[in-house]
C-alpha cells in the first residue's frame, strides 16, 4: 500500500472509529465494531469483526470474521480467523489461531497453532486432491468431501499454554487446564489437568477432585469487575480451600 493510500486509510479509519486508535498503516474494514478504548498497532488487518472495549492488538497482526471480548490482548505477528476470545485472555506473539474459541482468563503462549486443518490416517491416500472439494492444490479429483477437515478447538476458562503448542482440530481443553511448552494435543484435556508431552498426557492435576468440583461450581471467571478485584488478594495465594472459604463454598 502506498503512502497515500495510507493516509487515506487512516483518515478513514478516524472517521469511522473515534474513540479506537488504529495506527498508520493499518486497515479495519467489512463493518467491523470497535468499542471504546481499542489500540491497533501498525500493519495490523482488522476485518469482520468484533472487538469490545479495552482490547489491544499489537504490530502486524490479522483478525477475520472474530470476536474479542473486553479487555483482550493479541501480540504482533499473529493471526485470528473465526476465534473468540474471552474477556481478560491473550494470545502471545507468532501465533495462529483459526475457529478456536476460548473462555476468560485464558493465557496462550507464543507460537501457538491450533485449527488449521485435519487430515484423515486410515484413507489410502492423505491428498486432499482426493477427499476434499476446497482445491488447496488448485485442482480436485473429489466431486464431494469425504472427510471433516475442520472442527472448532474449544478452550475453558483460565487455561494457560506454553509456547510452540499444537492442538489438533477438534479438542477440548478444560477449564483450569495448563498445557506444558511444546505439546501436542491430540486428545481432550479435562478441567484442571497440567498436560504436557507429545502427544499431550495428563500429568497430575492441579487440585483434588472435590476442589476442582467445588471451582467449576463456582465459575469465578463470569464475576463482575467489582467482585473480581475485591477478591484479587485470594487468587494471588496458595491456599485454594482459603479462597473457596471466603467464597463461600464450604
């Protein structure tokens, strides 16, 4: 894009959304909704979609067709298409996320790649020229899809993930979960487990099952703002029985 172009574009974006700052060079378009507060870094595309208040997206990033929830951060050099993210989550930098939606809280580190594609083992052939219609080799032997190439990644509440992890199409992770750097998910992993490996195995949980009961029953992560940080000197301690206790869940 030329200079020009790009003041054009940032005159635009001015115009269209006065209350976001969108850096020079930068592109939202296809009506996409900011809300109050919203920061765009440079060379960023920001198309079809939705942001809420408070949320920040670094340099060189791309979001399609997506939904972030208030308080977001994505940093430079990532790239969203069809994901939603939940309010207080953050997607670290170099990572690519597509049709993965996750609760709040959720920290996901940098690297991260999940939702691109599934490809079917027992078929005679992994080609796509033969099962699927969509072209990725610009040409198709399939006169209809023979195999589910994508699923949408589910990822609960207050997940955290190391970096360089793959997840598969399709998984589940729970919520709580923490997801060790460098693994591979390819299988669901349950609330609270600490993950790791390739392929990802369940370690050892977080907590024992009553307490993990009792947090799932609790679901702090949909409290208001006020509630939240009225109890932040609960979370930040070891002592979970104690932040149930003050909770109220005995």
């Amino acid at each position: 894009m030329t200079p020009l172009k790009n003041v054009f574009k940032l005159v635009a974006n001015k115009r269209a959304y006065p209350r976001a700052r969108i850096a020079f060079g930068s592109r939202v378009t296809g009506k996409a909704i900011l809300g109050a507060d919203v920061e765009i870094g440079r060379r960023c595309y920001v198309y079809r979609s939705t942001l809420g208040k408070n949320v920040r997206i670094k340099d060189d990033c791309s979001v399609f067709d997506s939904k972030l929830d208030d308080n977001v951060a994505v940093y430079q050099r990532t790239a969203l298409a069809e994901v939603e993210l939940g309010s207080y989550s953050y997607v670290a930098e170099r990572s690519q996320l597509a049709g993965v939606r996750t609760g709040c809280f959720c920290s996901i580190g940098p690297e991260f790649l999940g939702g691109y594609g599934d490809h079917p083992a027992g078929f005679v052939s992994t080609s796509p020229v033969f099962y699927s219609t969509a072209g990725q080799c610009g040409v198709s032997f399939a006169q209809h899809d023979c195999f589910q190439e994508k699923q949408e990644i589910v990822i609960g509440n207050d997940v955290w993930i190391g970096a360089r992890v793959f997840v598969r199409d399709g998984m589940k992770i729970g919520n709580g979960a923490l997801i060790a750097a460098g693994a591979v998910v390819v299988s669901d992993i349950p609330d609270y487990a600490i993950a790791g490996g390739v392929p990802a195995k369940v370690i050892r949980y977080r907590f024992d099952e009553r307490t993990v009961r009792e947090l799932i029953q609790l679901a702090w992560w949909s409290w208001p703002e006020e509630k939240l940080r009225q109890a932040q000197p609960w979370f930040a301690q070891n002592d979970v029985r104690a932040f149930l206790d003050w909770a109220g869940i005995t």
